[in-house]
C-alpha cells in the first residue's frame, strides 16, 4: 500500500465533498511490455509485466443512482457526476479524462451488465503519461469498481479485457489493441504474462532463478502524447490492416501479419511488395523479426538471462524506430543516453509512439550512473522539458488488488 496516495486521497475528500470514508480502493497497475510492442493488433504473441505506478481509486456505494468522481491529478475539473445509463453518446467527448468512465457505464451497459448503484470515489494516479497505459489502467480499475458495487461478476477475466478494449474502441474512439488491458489485469509479481492470441490463453512464466539483479527503468520524457485516435499508431495500424486486407485478396493464407512465420513466404512478399507498397513492407518486417526475436527472449526470460531478453529489447527499439517509424526525437535521445552508460542492457520506446516514455532493463548497480546521465544530458538535448522530464526505477509487481480497511 502506497500510504502516501491514500493521504493525497483524504486529502481531497473535503474539497471534493464526496463520502468514501470506510469504503474500499481498488489499486492497478502500470505496465511494461516486453514484446511484441504493436504486435496486438498484428496477431502475435505478447509478454509483459506489472509495474509499480499505479491508479488508486477509493469509493463507497452511494444511494442517488448516480456516479461521482474527483480526481487528485485533476482537482479544477471538480466533481464529475452523471446518472447511471445517461452519459453522452460515443465519440462525443474530447479531451477529458471523463470519457473514461462515462465510457464504462456506456459499454457495461450494452454487454447487458446493467448497473443501478452509483457510488462516490476519488482517483489519485502516479503512472506517467504515454507509454505505461495509463489508460488502460484508469479504464480497468473503473470497470472492477463498476461491477463490485453492483455484486455483479464476470467469470472470464478476458471479458474483463474485452470490455476495456471496447471503452476505447467503441466510445473514446481510440484504434487500441488489447496488449495494456492484459497485461494489466493478469499481471503477477514476480511473473511476466505470456499471452497467445491462437487460442487466448495466459501462461506465467517465472524468471528463471539464475538470473543478475536487474532493474527496470522508465524515462518519462517529459512530451505530452496525444491520444492514439490522434497519433501515429492509428496511422501504422491502418497501414497493417490495409496490408494484411491486399495479402488476403492475393491468395496468401494470413489474418494478421504475424501469421507469416518463415522465412521463405517472408522474402516472397518483400520481392512482390517492396516496390509498389515500400512502407508497408517496412512495418512487415518490424513485425515478422520482432516475433522471431520474441521466442528466444521469452526462453531467456525462462531461464533467468536477462542479458539476452535485454538484447532482444534493444533490437526491437532499433526495429521500432527505423522500420516501423513510430518512435520520436525526445524518444529516442533518452533511449541514446542510456545505451552509452556502462550497465544498460536494453532500452527503447514504449507504448503508442510519438511521445510519453522509454524504458530500460539494466543491472541494478547501474541505476544512479544512468540517472545522473539522464539528468546532466536530457535537460542540454532538450531544454524546453528540463522541469517536466522524470526517471522512474520499477518493480514487477501484480496489476489489480483491492485494499479494505484503508480509509
């Protein structure tokens, strides 16, 4: 339990007037994807783990058939309230974290999970912006909140994930894939979440025993990243929806781009492709090597070398930037500064691209050297994010707990 969270939440509960004293708080966590970053929405297998950032969020059931919410982050929005049943329609609310919630009671009700009892809660997050879903984190622990106060269950934890995805899909308007909402919910600690999407299973892989001390490390850059509806992964996703469509009509045997899995069929679609659809062979061959590399990081993972899963990471951040072009200058300095510190095994860009944060995986007796890299160089690269740029060092941790007798 983070007690000082819990204080900034008590701290609010006079100026928002909202009752959640002896009620729970449902805690979820950030997340850091392993591989394949992209590879959700382009079919192939998924790694990832919980990490210590989270989304707080302390409610009690109210009688008034209506939802109030207040966020510690966001104080001058005030109190967000509305009717269960009764938010605006899809698509129609911009830039505010309310669409977050009103989205929840939209797309519960339409899965028929109807909800009659509102409640009050009080939301306080630390997960920096772009890059750790902290979307997907807000959208998760509402949906858990949602359905405890109205005793209703869902027996299927992916249903769980699929209502999330549709909050962003279907209301928010965001083209996101379901990489986040996993491996946020069926995050473990001590575990990395290894997710297939040929028949929807999750399998949690121990890191093998031998293993060096290791940190993760997240670099905020300190950039705002826009929503992925206003990004470059709506744009890459189009491009791999789009290509995947023409090797379909051409007779190959694919749904998704990461059904090409040797080398030969590979090569015989560059040959065909690679002149008349330059770019979207490029993003083809971020995808058909990145799942090439996924296998050996997740045994590596298995056994404990961290050395290799990090050397796969680089080289998916070295893919993501050069042939799926969906990194970012501020992105890619940070990531520049780390991989010449002795001690960084690993680095590259997380999340949707563009802006937000890069992550690192390196040797524990690395982390001050690296910060005060970070903090010496990052500030004379890019002066104008000097006071909003941050470091954060993570542990794996589990993705949604609920916390009683805290308030």
């Amino acid at each position: 339990m983070n007690t000082e969270a819990i204080k900034k939440i008590k701290d609010c509960i006079a100026s928002s007037g909202l009752d959640i004293d002896g009620g729970k708080v449902i805690r979820s966590s950030s997340r850091f994807c392993l591989g394949v970053e992209h590879g959700d929405y382009n079919g192939t297998e998924l790694l990832g783990v919980g990490t210590d950032r989270f989304i707080w969020n302390a409610y009690k059931p109210n009688n008034l058939g209506e939802v109030r919410l207040f966020s510690a982050n966001f104080p001058d929005d005030g109190v967000i309230s509305f009717k269960l049943g009764d938010v605006p329609p899809p698509l129609s609310v911009k830039d505010s974290w309310a669409r977050f919630p009103f989205g929840v009671d939209y797309v519960l009700g339409k899965a028929g999970l109807e909800c009659s009892v509102g409640f009050d809660c009080i939301i306080y997050g630390n997960i920096p912006g772009g890059g750790m879903s902290r979307s997907a984190s807000l959208t998760l622990n509402l949906i858990h909140t949602f359905l405890d106060v109205n005793s209703l269950t869902v027996t299927n934890e992916l249903d769980v994930v699929d209502l999330a995805v549709a909050v962003e899909n279907d209301y928010i308007g965001s083209p996101c894939g379901a990489l986040d909402q996993i491996m946020i919910q069926f995050a473990k600690a001590k575990m990395a979440t290894h997710y297939n999407p040929a028949d929807r299973t999750i399998n949690y892989i121990p890191l093998g025993d031998d293993h060096i001390d290791f940190r993760i490390m997240i670099m905020d850059t300190g950039t705002v990243r826009p929503g992925l509806e206003k990004s470059t992964y709506k744009v890459r996703r189009t491009e791999c929806d789009d290509f995947t469509a023409l090797l379909i009509k051409d007779g190959y045997p694919i749904t998704y781009l990461a059904d090409v899995r040797d080398n030969e069929m590979f090569q015989k679609i560059i040959a065909a492709y690679g002149d008349t659809h330059p770019n979207h062979c490029k993003r083809f061959d971020y995808i058909f090597h990145a799942q090439q590399r996924f296998y050996k990081m997740l045994e590596a993972w298995r056994t404990g070398d961290i050395e290799t899963v990090a050397d796969n990471f680089r080289k998916d951040g070295i893919g993501l930037r050069d042939d799926y072009e969906i990194s970012g200058i501020e992105l890619e300095a940070m990531c520049d500064i780390v991989r010449g510190v002795e001690g960084a095994m690993g680095e590259r860009m997380l999340g949707g691209g563009d802006a937000g944060a890069a992550g690192a995986l390196v040797h524990t007796d690395a982390v001050m050297k690296i910060t005060e890299t970070i903090d010496k160089r990052y500030p004379q690269n890019h002066p104008n994010y000097a006071d909003k740029y941050a470091i954060h060092t993570c542990q794996v941790v589990d993705g949604i707990c609920t916390l009683e007798n805290v308030l």
